[in-house]
C-alpha cells in the first residue's frame, strides 16, 4: 500500500494525474486534513480501459493518523464498475480523512492507471450557495448526444451531496434543464468545461438556478454545441427529477 500525505484539502483542486495500481501493490491512500466543517469532493477519471478500480472515504475515527480497522467500520465507497469514473461527495465536520483508491482484480488485468482530483468546498446549507458546488467533473450520469428529451431522477444528501451529468449538444440543437419534485432544497450549476481538465475553472460555469425551497429550477436556451456537465447540489436533503427537454435550432452555434 503506497501512503500520499496531501496535507490539508481546501477549495483548490489537488490532482494526481498517471497514478497506477499493479498486482502486488493494489492500493494507494491519500490522506488530508479538513479544518472546518465542508464537502468533501473525490473524482476519479481516466481509469485505463479494460480495468477497473473502486475509491472510498473513511475518517480517521480514534486520531491515530493510521488508517487502520477501527477507521473502516464506517465509511463510503464508489464502485460503478469497468472503467467508469468514480466519484464521492460528502458533508463532514473537522478532521483526518483517508480516500483509498483499490484495483479490482476481478475487472481488471495486469497494472490499472487513474487520474484522481481532491477539493473541500464550503458545507451545503450554508451562504454564498456558489461556494458549496463541487469544483470536480466526473462523468456520473453519461446521457451522450441529446437528440430527444430524458428525464432522470436522483435524491442528494449529506452522504451525496453533488450529482453530475455529463451530456453533448450538436449543431442546430438546445436543451432547456428544469429541477423539480423536490421534497427539500436543490440546485443545479450547467458547466462547459472548455479545456477538458475535468476540473470546474473560472468562466465555465455557464448558468445557475438558486431558487431556495421545493421550488422549481430552471436553465434555459442553451444552444451551443459542445460538452456540458449539469451538477445537481444539496442545500439541504432532497428527491428531484431533472429533465432535459432537447429542441433543434435553425442555426448553428459553437
């Protein structure tokens, strides 16, 4: 098991980029530290086709800074299998956490390869509502090429605060976004991520809708053509339905 000590996480991404996992060494743990109460944000992309590797988070419950038994009776994992990226998102207090990156040998064959990107974002529920988005892009929810309307449903909570859509827009085509049968407060954040770092940088958000309560939010008109990630965001607990109601143009933006 290989031990990285990434010292304290904050809003800046840290990304650790060609990580690779091999048979006799199948593991590698990052550590960090959080001073305050934030969200925790874990992406893990570009895993090597073919394979297949699982994270998980686990707070360093009796502060012996070792992660040990004790710390694995609670925690969470990502395991979505093959390749697909991985990704968690949690509302914690203080403290030493362990994200614990595994190759699965069963989906996997000979050394498996990762991107991983770390941040702590302020805590959901708390103002300016901007802060507490994830930073971080993994592809959750694949929808490809929106050539119709699609509805997916979710719920975000303290264990998942952020769920991420990864769709495409061609030529002559738009989408309007709505969020809806919430039964607490969410918000949804249209990323364009420009430079394809996965990462969420200074004017790729797109737009935002913060309504507050079970209200409606809304994004409408969009209409150039490229790949976006729509996140949905926890302000407090809540079931949603996100729709995309997909709509052609009679030009063509980029």
């Amino acid at each position: 098991m290989a031990l990285f000590n990434l010292g304290t996480l904050g809003s800046t991404p840290v990304v650790r980029d060609n990580f690779s996992l091999t048979t006799t060494d199948p593991t590698d743990v990052f550590k960090f530290q959080i001073t305050s109460g934030k969200n925790i944000n874990l992406s893990m992309t570009d895993i090597s086709a073919g394979d297949d590797a699982d994270i998980r988070l686990f707070r360093d419950a009796n502060n012996n800074g070792v992660l040990d038994s004790f710390d694995r009776n609670v925690g969470l994992v990502s395991n979505r299998g093959s390749n697909q990226d991985e990704a968690i998102n949690f509302k914690t207090s203080s403290g030493t956490f362990f994200a614990e990156v595994s190759r699965f040998a069963s989906g996997s064959s000979g050394n498996v390869s990762y991107d991983l990107a770390l941040s702590a974002t302020q805590p959901s529920g708390t103002f300016p509502i901007s802060a507490s988005f994830s930073n971080l892009l993994p592809k959750e929810f694949v929808l490809g090429n929106l050539s119709a309307d699609v509805t997916r449903t979710g719920n975000v909570n303290n264990q998942n605060t952020t769920d991420v859509y990864n769709f495409s827009l061609g030529f002559f085509e738009g989408v309007n976004i709505k969020l809806d049968g919430l039964n607490g407060d969410a918000d949804i954040s249209l990323i364009r991520d420009s430079n394809n770092n996965r990462i969420v940088d200074a004017g790729e958000e797109v737009a935002r809708s913060t309504s507050g309560g079970t209200g409606s939010e809304l994004i409408s008109n969009t209409n150039l053509s490229g790949d976006y990630f729509l996140q949905v965001t926890q302000f407090s607990t809540s079931n949603y339905t996100v729709t995309f109601d997909h709509f052609t143009t009679p030009f063509a933006l980029v």
